[in-house]
C-alpha cells in the first residue's frame, strides 16, 4: 500500500512540474508576443525551469522519504 500511495504522490508531483512548466512556458511566450526583449525574458524562463525543477526533486526527495 505504500508503494501505491507513493508512487500517487510521484504522479501527483509530476503533474504539478507539468503545470509549472506550462504557466512558464506561456509567460515567456506573453513576455516576446508584447515586445518585451527576448534575453530579458529568456533570463526570467531559465530561473523559472531551474526553480521549478529544484523543487519538483525537493518533493520527490520528501515524498520517498515518507513512503
């Protein structure tokens, strides 16, 4: 049972970056559209990825712990 109940937060966390990447991905996208230069928001994106990805390995990292 506990391997189900982690591997359901596995998926849970995953879908989670998913959705980050995404609402990254569409600001970034916005930020070029309205005229923004592209360096400025492709600094922003690249802090977003790295961020989002420290945390998605942080929860995973807790979510085995407590399995």
């Amino acid at each position: 049972m506990a391997d189900t109940a982690a591997h359901d937060e596995a998926q849970i966390i995953e879908g989670a970056f998913e959705q980050r990447v995404h609402d990254i991905f569409k600001t970034f996208a916005e930020a070029i559209y309205t005229g923004e230069p592209e360096r400025d928001a492709a600094t922003r994106f690249r802090r977003g990825l790295i961020s989002a990805r420290r945390a998605r390995a942080a929860a995973l990292e807790v979510a085995k712990e407590e399995a």
